[in-house]
C-alpha cells in the first residue's frame, strides 16, 4: 500500500471591512515566543499544523539527540496507524487515525484525554451523506488537523470536516459532496487563514472556520496530494497551490497560474518566493500588489531525478530536499544549482521509503524514513551526518518537536521522545 506525505503550510489572517484577508496585530504576534518554545500560545494569527506552523523550522526546539524503543522515551501510547503527523497545542497532542479518528492526548503523560470518530452515522440525518460502504485502501485520515489554541479542525478523506474545542466538544460536523481529483485518496490537510479553512477535496473550497459554512468553491485549483501554501501579495492573503496557481483566500479567484507543478510534495513559500521542488524545480518571485491578475517572475528553473514525496525545507539560502529513495539533495536557492547530490545510508537497507518531510530542529536537520528510521544531519553543503536513530516501526508521518520533545509515530504507537541524557 502506498503511504502519502503531505504538508500543511499555514498563516494567519483576518477579514477586513473590505473583503480583504488582512493580517491582524501584526506586531504582537512577532512578539509571541518561537512556535516551539514552551511559553508559545497558538492564536488566529499563528496557528499549528503540519510541520509546527508549516515551515518545517524549530530554532527553540533543543531535542535530544540519541533514542531507541526503550532509550529516553518519555512515553508511548497505542493511537492506531495513519500517516498524519501529530501537533502539539499547549498542553494537548492531537492526532489522527484510521479510519476516522482524532485523538486528544496529554503531553506530559500520553495519556488518552479525549476521542471522536468521524463516521457516516455521526453526520446529521439532513445531510443525506453517501456512505461508500468500503473502506479506502489508501486511508483517509492522511490530512493534519490543524489549531488555532482554540479549536481544531480536522478533514478526513471521506469528505468529512468537523470542528471542535480543545476539551472535546464538537461545534460543528460536515460531509462535502464533491470529487476526487487525486487516485490514491485526499492527502492535503487543511489551511487555517484567520476565520477561514481551506481544505483540497478535489476542488479548493473555501468554509467559514467557526460553522463549516461554505463561501466558495474554485473547481479549476484542482487537488494534487500536497497540500497549497499561504502567501502573500501585498496586503492580501493567497494561497498557491501544487499545480502553481495563486488563488486569491477573500473570494477563490485565480489571480496568476502555471508557476510550477508539484504531484506529492507542497510548494515553499519563503518571504515573497515560492519554490516548486518535484523533478522539475522552479523559483517564483511574487509581485509587491495583489490586482485581479498577477505577473510573476521565473527566478530560474531546473532537473533533479528522483521521485519526491516528502516536501522541502528552505533554510540559509540552500533548498533540502530528498526523493523516496533517500537521494539527498542541497540546491542553491538563488540560482537553482545543485550543490551536493547523495544517498543517505539509513540503518536499514530493506528498501524503506522517505515519505515524511525534513524538519530543522535546534541546529540540525531531521530525515526519517517510513521504517522508523531517522537521520541527523548538519545543514550545509557537506551533508554531514551526525547520528541515527531507530524505533521497531515506522510510518509516512512526519515528526512534531516542541522544546526539548519530540513526537513520533511508529507503527501503530506515537512516542514522546525527549530526556537530558546523550546530548
């Protein structure tokens, strides 16, 4: 079966007087502590999903370095398979499972706070939902929930979205009626932007985050298995998806297409420029003002051979990516030059894949594979490996650090990975 990564990339928004999607307190969320830093408080401004706040970077996180099934495990808990990454929101971990699962747990103890299933006979008879009967082969709880420390939102691949508070009580449950543009099931998670929730059934639709209500529906900015990325244009909020469009978050219009393509992994937005990383490799530059109709320059292009399902990380001028075969590239983000191109040797050679997605925690970068491997490795253009470590199980779920933590999955349980000891 195959497993799919995804990435959830979010930033925070409000609606203005004049439909606009604004950022809001701008210079009070730069004053918050760093996403992964204990005193962090997530808000509308800064929400957590997929990869902490999507960027893949912890610079607070200070993880240990040295682990194994039994070695500086703070706990485990049994939460069933999935490929969705947990997130950490104050004191609660939430993750999802198969087939229709979120799941609440302390962060201290790992014990189960809270459960819902998300089943056809959850939904309001009104809703008339169409119940396939079969399970997918290919999973549906893939997508990340995604929080604003308030509430958290989940999607599952069935076309349920539902809503809930942070102790478990559901405020609204939905079932969407509309087609599957990607063959191996839904894989994107959901964008949190302000008071609004993008999710990629098919279509990209747009629901009011606090009823589920839906305010628009772009069926041309179809799914892929990635999941689009917040940017924005000036003082307005877009989203760019896979397939390069710029689809404007206020009402669903296209504003610019064709920037680039991306099948599994999400494109990078860093600053005003997006980065298409998936065989063919494009560098976008955004333009300073948001108008019907947007030019974008191509900064450059290029190849890279291999199949990409874990998405890239930006950091220090150097894209890092690597391809399901653990092809290990550093590319230089000004110009699109591969600067090192290598196998990363995982302890394991029984041809596991690298679905999830690199992440920087602290000074080091984090390569797992889906058999419960993970590589440390020194950012840079050496590629320099620094250790490994190993669980029994593994899973195509990227891990989630926060302080001195990390959380993982394994098979069927999520470890809380952390201690003093072999730094």
């Amino acid at each position: 079966m195959l497993k799919w990564l995804l990435i959830v990339l979010v930033i925070g928004g409000l609606v203005g007087a004049d439909g606009r999607i604004v950022l809001a307190e701008a210079n009070a969320a730069q004053a918050l502590p760093p996403m992964d830093s204990d005193g962090f408080r997530p808000a509308a401004e800064r929400p957590v999903g997929w990869r902490g706040d999507g960027t893949g970077h912890y610079p607070s996180a200070d993880p240990i370095t040295k682990w194994s099934e039994k070695e500086n495990v703070l706990w485990k808990s049994e939460v069933g398979t999935g490929q969705s990454s947990p997130i950490v929101v104050n004191r609660r971990v939430f993750i999802t499972a198969e087939p229709d699962l979120l799941l609440c747990l302390d962060t201290e103890t790992g014990q189960e706070l809270w459960r819902k299933t998300h089943k056809f006979s959850d939904l309001p008879a009104s809703l008339n939902a169409k119940d396939p009967g079969e399970p997918n082969p290919y999973g549906d709880a893939t997508p990340t929930p995604v929080s604003d420390g308030k509430r958290i939102w989940v999607f599952f691949g069935t076309g349920m979205v539902a809503c809930y508070d942070l102790d478990g009580k559901r405020d609204w449950i939905h079932w969407y009626d509309l087609p599957q543009t990607t063959t191996y099931g839904r894989a994107a998670s959901p964008v949190l932007v302000g008071e609004r929730l993008l999710v990629h059934f098919g279509p990209l639709i747009c629901l009011e985050a606090a009823t589920g209500k839906l305010l628009w529906k772009n069926e041309h900015a179809k799914a892929t298995y990635g999941t689009p990325a917040p940017a924005r244009v000036g003082v307005v909020d877009v989203v760019i998806t896979p397939k390069g469009q710029v689809v404007r978050v206020a009402d669903g219009k296209i504003l610019a297409a064709d920037l680039g393509n991306c099948m599994y992994p999400s494109p990078v937005v860093q600053g005003s420029v997006v980065y298409f990383i998936d065989g063919a490799m494009t560098a976008v530059r955004l333009p300073e003002k948001a108008a019907d109709q947007i030019e974008c320059k191509e900064l450059w292009s290029g190849e890279i051979t291999g199949e990409f399902f874990a998405s890239p990380l930006v950091h220090g001028g150097r894209i890092y990516a690597v391809d399901k075969a653990a092809n290990y590239y550093v590319i230089d983000a000004n110009t699109g030059k591969t600067l090192l191109n290598k196998t990363l040797e995982f302890p394991r050679t029984d041809a596991p894949h690298v679905y999830p997605s690199l992440c920087l925690a602290g000074k080091q970068l984090f390569a797992s594979n889906d058999a419960g491997d993970t590589l440390r490795l020194e950012p840079g253009d050496q590629g320099a490996v620094t250790g490994s470590n190993s669980l029994p199980r593994g899973s195509g779920a990227t891990p989630t650090f926060s302080g001195q933590r990390m959380f993982v999955r394994g098979g069927k349980i999520l470890y809380c990975i952390g201690g003093s000891a072999g730094r």
